[in-house]
C-alpha cells in the first residue's frame, strides 16, 4: 500500500490532478471534481418540485406529453458549469458526463424516480459530427445515469438523418419541421412499450429534445421523461 501511495503522489507532482470544474488541485480521494465543488455546484432540485412548479416542463407544455422535465445544474456563463461542459464537450473529458450522470442517477434513485423509467436514450449527434469530436457528449451522461439508476442505455436508439441546413429563409413552422425532420427511431422494438428517459448535455430552447421526444413518441415509446447535465435560462 506504501509504495503505490509514493508513486501516486510522485505521479501527481509530474502531472497534477485538477478539479474539472475549477481547475484547482484534486486532493487525494477526489476523484476528478472536488469536494467543493461537489458542494456548491448549482443545483436545480427540480425533480423535487411538483410538475407545475418545475419551470422547465413549462417549456414543453401544448407541445409533447413529457413525464419528467429534468436537469442536474444550472449553466452559468463563465461559472463551474460551463467549465464542466467545455471540458465534456471539446476536450474530452467523457468521465464528467460519468461522473455528474452517475451523482445525478443516485439522487433521483434516493428520490424514488427510478422506477419511472425502463430504457435511458441519449440524443444522437449527427455521425459527421461524431467522426469530427470522436465520441458523443450525451452518451457519457446517459451511461453514468444508466449506473445511478441501475437501468439500461442504448446508444443507438435513436439517430440523426440529415445534417440541418442554413435555416434562415424559412419561417417559424418550416424550421421546426426541419428540426423533427432529423431525427428516426432505427430499431422501432427497443423503444416500444418503454419509459424512456431522454438525454443530452444541455436543455435551451428544448427544440431538438422535442423532435427526439416526438420520433419516440411516434415510433411507440409508451412515455418519455428528459434529463439533462444544465439548463440555461432563456
Ligand atoms: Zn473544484
């Protein structure tokens, strides 16, 4: 036990562990996010909230029958959370979608959420994009959630069909059409009769949640809830 302690302690000297949220060095035991941060990373508690008081699920209503509105923290520019993302999203750091999913999972399982859900799908970034970044941020979310939750996740549920185009030209009922129009249900039987908890990295406008939920939806998904690492506010 001695010796890997010194090693790991020398390795650390060389090459220091830092806090992907603040950037300030990981004390040992910390494991990528530091214990401060873990206290005061801004949380939304909305699955505490009743469905009308969730502002959130406001963002959805007259649109799509959503079950569970949820997101983990609140997006504050140039705060922990864009940090936490940035690093998520552009220098691949997939174990802070791990880390947040799986933290997430077990607060919603304490909450007794998790007998809600049957199948944890995260949205599908388009396969260019995908060859570009090399991986997709939400896959990370859904598989921490998928730990937390005890529950399964399917990478592949669901995907993008065309790369939307320059939508300028086009009025508000066209974009969104456009916007329904990209994604498919690729094995219909894996969503049938499901529960299924939607996922992505950041809840804004909640169009492209929308479209996901909607091709769910109509390829028979018995219900769909919606999860995310942050929302920002419009
Ligand atoms: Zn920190």
């Amino acid at each position: 036990m001695f010796l890997p302690t010194i090693l790991s302690d020398f390795v650390g000297l060389l090459f220091p562990r830092v806090c992907l949220a603040c950037q300030e060095p990981l004390a040992r035991g910390e494991d990528h996010i530091c214990t401060t941060c873990r206290t005061q990373l801004p949380y939304t508690d909305y699955h505490r909230l009743a469905a009308a008081d969730n502002p959130l699920a406001r963002r959805f209503w007259g649109k799509l029958p959503i079950r569970h509105t949820l997101s983990y923290l609140r997006f504050q520019k140039h705060g922990r959370v864009q940090h936490l993302l940035h690093q998520l999203k552009y220098r691949g750091q997939q174990d802070v979608g791990r880390i947040l999913g799986r933290w997430y999972g077990q607060e919603l399982t304490a909450a007794g959420l998790h007998t809600d859900f049957d199948l944890i799908v995260p949205v599908p970034l388009h396969t260019r994009k995908l060859a570009q970044r090399g991986y997709n941020q939400a896959d990370s979310f859904a598989e921490g959630l998928a730990t937390g939750l005890q529950l399964p996740w399917q990478a592949a549920a669901l995907q993008r069909t065309t790369y939307t185009n320059s939508q300028t030209r086009k009025n508000r009922i066209q974009r969104w059409q456009n916007v329904e129009a990209v994604f498919e249900v690729t094995h219909p039987e894996v969503v049938q009769q499901q529960r299924i908890l939607l996922v992505d990295d950041v809840l804004t406008t909640g169009a492209t949640l929308e479209a996901c939920a909607a091709a769910l939806l109509a390829a028979g998904a018995l219900q769909v809830s919606i999860a995310t690492i942050a929302t920002a506010d419009r």
